[in-house]
C-alpha cells in the first residue's frame, strides 16, 4: 500500500479526477487509494495541493494519523 490519503485531505477531488485507472474513491471524511487497483504513477502524489498523500514503504508502518485510510 504505497500511496496512502491522510486526513489532511481537504476532499477537493484533484486526485480521484486525476488518477488514471480510477483507484481513488471519495469516502467520507477523505479520499482513499484501493491498493489493489493503484498502479503507482505518483500522479496523486504530485498533484495534491494539501500533501495529504504519503509515500509508505511496503515494511514501514503507516503512520497513525493514515491509519484510518484502512478501515
Ligand atoms: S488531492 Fe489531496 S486534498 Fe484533494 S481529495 Fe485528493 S488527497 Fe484529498
Ligand atoms: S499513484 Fe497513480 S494510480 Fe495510484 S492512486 Fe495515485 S494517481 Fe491513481
């Protein structure tokens, strides 16, 4: 799970019209990345104006504040 949204996201949608295979959905509180459909492009990344999308390593913890992204 690479790319993760924290809650800092301010649900502006850049990022759910930006991806290109349609891996980010609008949930609630905050965007959320589907890991299993995310091919990893950094488009995201690199285009949210809040820097509420983090880079996690695969054997890195996520951080708490992201951990809510997995509910
Ligand atoms: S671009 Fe950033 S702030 Fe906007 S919806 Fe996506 S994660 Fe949230
Ligand atoms: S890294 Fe690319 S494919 Fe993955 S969610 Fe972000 S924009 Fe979509």
């Amino acid at each position: 799970m690479p790319y993760v949204v924290t809650d800092k996201c301010e649900q502006c949608g850049i990022c759910v019209a930006g991806c290109p295979v349609g891996a980010i959905t609008e949930e609630a509180t905050k965007s959320e990345i589907h890991p299993d459909i995310c091919i990893e492009c950094g488009t995201c990344f690199d285009n949210c104006p809040f820097g509420a999308i983090i880079f996690v390593e695969e054997d890195e913890q996520v951080p708490a504040d992201a951990e809510k992204a997995e509910a």
